[in-house]
C-alpha cells in the first residue's frame, strides 16, 4: 500500500471513528434517560399474571400502585408472549437497573455483530473495508437510535447470526450443542420478527429445516404455557398482540405500511412479496449466500413496520459488493456508488432534516429503487449461475 492510500485510510478510520464515539456516548446518554421501547413493564406484567395485551389496549389500572409509567411510557405489548419471556431475567431488577443492564447488553452484542458478521457474510471482505462499514454503522442515527430508545433489533440480529454461525459450523461439523445453539439462537432472534422473519427464510435457501422447525416448535409451547398462565386461549395469545402491533402500522419509516397509510393492503402486498421470497429461497441453489442475505434484508425492512433506527442492518448488503478489496464484477461501479449515497442519506440526513416528510419520501423512492435494481441483477445472476452449473 502506498503512502497516500495509507493516509487516506487513516483519515477516514480517525474521521468514522470519532463520528462513532460521539454516537455511542449519545446513545448510551439517550439509553439511560428513555429506552421507552424496552419493554420491561410489559414483560413484568407478564410475570405477575397480569395481561399485558389488555393493558396496552384498555388499561385497567392494575399497575398503577406499582408506580412503572415513571420509568415507562404507555404499555405498548406489541410482543408475543413467548418472546416476551425472554425478558424473564430483567424483571429481576427494578425498572431502572434493568434500564441500564439493557444498555449495556446492547453494546455488548453489537460488539458480537461486529464480530459474526465478519464470520459470516463479510469472510470475503477485506478488513479494511468491512471496518470501514461496521464504524459507519455505529456513526449513524439508526444504531444511535436503536441504543437510545431500548429497541430490540440489535438483540436480535445478533442471535440471527449466532444461529447462522452455529448452523455453519454444526454443517462442518455435526453435533447435538451446535444444532442446539442454532435452535434456541434462531428463538431468541424472532424478538424483533418484524425483521428476522424474512430474513430467517435464508434457512430455507440454505436447506436448515431443522433449526427452523426447532424455534418455531419452541414458540408454540411458550405460546400455550403463556395461555394457561395468564388464562386465556391460545387464540388470544396471537391475536391480542397483533391487535397492539397492528395500531402501529402507519408509523413507520418507508415501509408499505407508512406509504399506504396503515392500509390493510399494505398487509396483503407485504404478504404476497413474502411468499414469494419462500418460493424464490427453496428455488435458489446454494452458493449464493451474501446475495440472498442482501435481498431479504432490503425486503424486511419494507414488507413489515419499521422506524429508521431498524435500518443500521442495511450494512449488510456492503457483503456481495467486494471480494477482498476489489469491487465485485458482477455489479456496475454506478450501483455500488447509489449504495453509498443510500447508506448516507439513511445514516445521517434523514437526521439532518428531522426525517420531515419531504425528505423521508425522496429517501424511500431512492430505496425502492435501489431494491428493485439488486433485485433484477441478482435473479439475472443467479439464473446465469445456475445454467453454467447444470452445462457443467
């Protein structure tokens, strides 16, 4: 490496970096102060035999001598029950600790991301450049936000990708801990199912049925033991969550729900595109692994409810366009530029203007866009892939 190339390195890793210790410590500032989204009332009612679907919908005021709204808004148990009992140990403490166990938790494992990413959809990647990305995540609002208001996506994501890894490693090497730890990572990541719904349709692409089998069969006893704990039927266990989620439909950022007003044909599109993803990961040989991770993840974020600070994952599609340090042949170097721009404006001007409705619409057309043309260029790839295979 020349002396040039080596500074410019060094000036953009100073500049990133100090963009993203000013992050973290805004995020942890805000993490201490609001984390509203935590959930953790919503989780200790679940606890204490009280339905927290009731009370996010009609609050009966059952709760209110235990003095929880000080520390949390409005219960909004958007959750279903099985996913919220993995909050169990933080109920533990009282609200404020498990305000500030959460913020650490979540540093901790954006450390993990940072490292299963790099084990999984960026071992291609020279390190220069996936750090360059990772550092670029931390620096944007997105993750910022995500510390800040105690969301779960982080948590998340890491286990998606523990259960990817564990899956990996469990193909090379078959054992019952392995399998085991992809089973309850892949339970533990369907927290945030907004977004590791579709992306857990890479077990399908990747042919894992078992682990996937093995998460859902975990969720359905959760769901019924939940039932019999708080006396209701399993019927309700699903639909009373989705009830509270479903008000939330028009919140979003760019996704169908927000552009469609909180329209039911939001849902019905959203669901359409989903089966579809199906159809296309069990079609898809294998392969194709940083393509199909990349696709899923521009999906999820539209077909689902979102706010911006879900989008820090949109990293993740920097993987198919570098192998090692040169950029991928399969992709115009116009693309990959539009990508940047993307991540930028997703990153830090949306901030800028306050994510004001104006803006919002030019970043969501930019993102349809740029999904629309990954999505065109990667099916003509993987259709070219596949014929030269099967003449081979």
């Amino acid at each position: 490496m020349d002396k040039r190339k080596k500074w410019l390195w060094i000036i953009i890793y100073t500049a990133l970096g100090a963009m993203a210790t000013l992050s973290l410590v805004q995020g942890c500032r805000n993490g201490v102060h609001y984390s509203q989204d935590f959930q953790w009332d919503a989780a200790k009612a679940l606890t204490m035999k009280v339905n927290p679907y009731i009370e996010s919908i009609e609050p009966t005021g059952i709760l209110s001598p235990y003095g929880y709204e000080e520390y949390f808004s409005q219960m909004e148990a958007n959750q279903f029950p099985s996913l919220l009992w993995l909050l169990f140990p933080f109920t533990l403490l009282p609200p404020i600790g498990a305000r500030y166990v959460w913020l650490i938790v979540n540093l901790l494992l954006t450390g993990g991301i940072g490292i299963l990413l790099k084990n999984t959809y960026f071992k291609k990647v020279d390190n220069k450049i996936y750090f360059l990305f990772f550092l670029l995540m931390l620096a944007g609002t997105p993750w910022r936000n995500q510390i800040g208001v105690g969301q779960h996506t982080v948590f998340s994501f890491f286990f998606f990708l523990l259960a990817v890894w564990f899956a990996e490693k469990n193909g090379e090497k078959k054992s019952i801990l392995l399998f085991l730890g992809g089973v309850v990572s892949l339970t533990f990541c369907f927290f945030k199912y907004t977004l590791t719904a579709p992306l857990a349709l890479y077990f399908l692409y990747k042919k894992w049925y078992q682990p996937l089998l093995g998460a859902i069969l975990l969720h359905g006893i959760l769901t019924v033991f939940s039932a019999f704990w708080l006396g209701e039927s399993v019927a309700n266990m699903i639909i009373q969550p989705l009830k509270v989620s479903s008000a939330l439909a028009a919140e979003g950022g760019i996704d169908l729900g927000a552009v469609l007003g909180g329209s039911s044909l939001s849902f019905v599109i959203g669901g359409i595109v989903f089966i579809l993803l199906c159809a296309m990961m069990i079609g898809i040989r294998e392969g194709e692994d940083e393509i199909v991770i990349s696709m899923l993840v521009l999906w999820s974020l539209i077909i689902t409810y979102h706010r911006t600070y879900d989008f820090f994952v949109l990293i993740l599609p920097a993987s198919m366009f570098f192998k090692g340090e040169k950029v991928n042949s399969q992709y115009p170097l116009w693309l990959l530029i539009y990508y940047f721009f993307l991540l930028i404006a997703v990153f830090f001007v949306l901030r800028i203007f306050h994510e004001g409705d104006g803006i919002l619409l030019i970043t969501g057309v930019g993102y349809y866009i740029f999904t629309i043309c990954i999505m065109g260029m990667n099916l003509k790839n993987i259709k070219t892939t596949m014929k030269t295979q099967k003449k081979a």
